[in-house]
C-alpha cells in the first residue's frame, strides 16, 4: 500500500487514488489503476452538471496518461455513470477526461503543443501514434483552446480569397484586421457567401461595431457590405490594387509576344517574373535585362512605368494629394494605347471614394495578404487541407500566439 499512495503522488489525478500498478520494464510500459479518493464521492452528469450520490453502474476506461520518463503510461480509470432525469444515462463528469477519447486532457494538451511547432509526421513517431490520431488530438486541443478565449472584437475586417485549385475552387477569408487573425471560411466567393458570414456568425451589435472593411474591387463583397454593415468603410487594399497592375503589366506582355517576332520576341520570353516585382528589390542583374528590354520595346517600358507609379499613391496622406496624383496617373493614360492599364483606370475611378478611404480611416495594409499567405503556408505543409474547420482552427492559433508568423512579421 506503500508505493500506490508515492504513485498516487506522482500521478496527481486530483480526486483520484492509484490502488494497483505494473511495470513492464522491456517494453517500457507503466500501467496505473486508479480509483476515486475516499470522500471524493459526489458524481456530476457530464451532461448538465447536475449532481448525484448515487451511480447508476460503472465502468473501466483505458486512457494514455503523460509518460513517466521514458515509460509510456496507461491510467485504469473507473468512471461511473449516472441516471440523470435530464440527460438519460449518462457519463459522469471526470477532471482530465474531457471526452470520449482514450487520452487524458493533459496529454492531448503535450500532443497539441508539440503540433504546433513540429511536424504531424514527427509527433506521431514520438507518441507512438498514427498520423490521423495526432492530427484529431491536435484538433481537439484547438477546439478546447478556441472555446476558453474571449476572442478580440471586430472592429476592423479583411475579405479575401484563396483559390485551393481546381476540385475546391475559391475559399473566401474573413479576417479581423487588428489581430490579424483569420475568423471564418466560405466556400466560393459570391455576395451569397458573405451574407451567410453575418448572418450567421455575428449579432447585430457586432455587425454595427465593423468600422472598416479592407476588401478587394468586387461587387459581390460591396453589395453584402452595404445590406449588413452599412455604416462600415470600404477601403480597397492597396495589395489588390497593385494586383490589379500586375495583371495589367502581364495582359501587355502577353500581346507583345504575340505582336513581335525574332530577337523581339525572345527578349519578352520569361520575363514575366522581373516585370511582377518591384524595381528596388530587383538584383542588378535582373535590373540590366530588365533595361535591355525596354530599350527595344517602347511598350513595356511605359506599362512598367505605369505599375512602378501607382505603388506611390500609398504614400499621400491627405485626400486632396492622393487624388490628384491618381487623376495625374490617369492623364498619363491618354495617348498610350495600353489597353489593359486604360481599363484599369477606368476600374479605379468607378472605385474612387473606397482607394480614397484609406486616407480618411487608419487601417493595417497588408494584413489581408500576411493572412492570406499564413493560410496558403499551412496547406503547403499539409496540416489540414481537407479539413477547414481544422484549417481554420490553426490559423487562428497560429496568428493568435504568433507562433509561426513568419509572413507576417515580413508584412509589418
Ligand atoms: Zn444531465
């Protein structure tokens, strides 16, 4: 009786004694029996949290416990079940079980940590688990952890989509630009798709609490926008707009390709990459093919001109600059006959009171895309692909905690 009450010590199962123990000392395997402490006598329904003196039976549960040093530690615990006359027959309540799970608590909470910075293959080699088992625990842990948190409000939100291929389609990402976490996935990107994000996720006191919307130049988004939140400002990302340009730039290439043959041609192949990026972070090299391009094709140059210009519009603080530098980028248009740019100012000016918010409300640029790309990071690594309430589960702890915010310290 000795070594259960040391046992019962080391375990520290609160409200419960060890009564029989066995060590398997090759495999490294440590068995516990534990029952429940005398005085320890008040069941509780796991249901609805009443409580009963009396057990409607019991029974034994094998559950993986935290391991003991290098033994892997098995708990024998006797659970009762209780008649409620709310719930039926019913699972008591037990400290450390929090469902139906062969694991403690406190051992999916070892797992779930350990997910976050390793990968699932490596954890489950640890444990000696599979792969799909970590990856509920990790789920689970998620789940408890998002249940107990008092999320931040929303005051700010991002709309976004990410495009998982062809069999998925588009997945629209709303996202709570302050903390920079991601709060909900829709399928497909329609008005539709938005609607059913209000109506269902948010009262009608935190519909009106949304000050700002960063959001791309998308009539669905807008039209949702104006029906639930209407006192919100629509501020289209800067990020999108660029976008926008870059597509733009691409269209121009695309032409001139087709346009030019010979030498002429060659200089435009695989450029596509150089004429995305932006000038200042280009390596010297790359700024001398660049050159020797626009030397020969007059186009290009003036397109690539045009996309380095319009990053600029950011950098004016006051409404009255900043239009006038886009009507000066617009005039700029006029004899140039690059039609992918001329339909882009044209997209600008139907769009001008959002590109001008930016001016008369303060919000976080480019946490949209760090979202965004934090997303697109987990599904590179596998970790959820297919599951998007998991998916979304991990991005939310990820950016709550900062844990792997790699892109998104890059952004800020
Ligand atoms: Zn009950």
């Amino acid at each position: 009786m000795e070594r259960e009450s040391e046992f019962t010590r080391i375990l520290r199962w609160p409200g419960y004694r060890v009564y029989r123990y066995e060590i398997d000392e090759r495999g490294a395997k440590l068995r516990l029996w534990v029952r429940r402490k005398r005085g320890n006598r008040k069941l509780e329904c796991s249901g609805c949290g009443r409580k009963f003196a009396e057990a409607y039976d019991a029974r034994e549960r094998a559950v993986r416990d935290l391991p003991w040093g290098v033994f892997q530690t098995t708990v024998y615990i006797e659970v009762y079940r209780v008649k409620c006359p709310d719930c039926g027959v019913k699972v008591e309540k037990v400290p450390l079980l929090p469902g139906k799970a062969p694991f403690s608590e406190r051992f999916e909470d070892a797992v779930g940590v350990a997910c976050q910075s390793a990968a699932i293959r490596q954890v489950a080699r640890q444990h000696g688990l599979s792969k799909s088992t970590v990856r509920a625990i990790d789920k689970r842990f998620l789940a408890r952890w998002h249940a107990r948190r008092r999320a931040p409000a929303l005051r700010q939100m991002g709309i976004d989509e990410i495009y998982l291929g062809k069999k998925t389609g588009f997945l629209t990402v709303v996202s709570n630009l302050e903390t920079a976490e991601p709060l909900w996935f829709g399928r497909e990107r329609k008005k539709e798709t938005l609607d059913e994000y209000f109506r269902t996720q948010l009262s009608l006191r935190q519909r009106r609490a949304i000050q700002a919307a960063c959001v791309d130049m998308w009539a669905a988004w807008k039209q949702s926008l104006t029906q639930w939140a209407p006192q919100c400002r629509i501020i289209y990302d800067k990020f999108h707009i660029i976008g926008h340009a870059n597509n733009a730039i691409d269209e121009v290439r695309r032409a001139e390709f087709v346009r030019q043959g010979g030498w002429k041609r060659e200089l435009v192949k695989g450029k596509r990459w150089l004429l995305l990026a932006r000038w200042v972070t280009l390596e010297t090299e790359n700024k001398r093919l660049l050159n020797q391009l626009f030397q020969a094709n007059r186009r290009m140059w003036k397109a690539y001109l045009l996309k380095e210009s319009l990053g600029q519009l950011w950098n004016y603080v006051y409404e009255g600059a900043m239009l006038n530098y886009l009507q000066k980028w617009i005039d700029q248009l006029r004899w140039q006959r690059l039609e992918p740019f001329q339909k882009l100012g044209q997209m600008l000016l139907e769009h001008l009171d959002g590109i001008l918010n930016y001016c008369r409300i303060k919000v976080p640029m480019g946490v949209v895309e760090a979202v965004n790309g934090n997303i697109k990071a987990l599904i590179r690594r596998g970790r959820g692909y297919k599951d998007l309430d998991y998916l979304l589960l991990k991005a939310r702890y990820m950016a709550a905690t900062k844990s792997e915010s790699i892109v998104l310290e890059k952004a800020a």
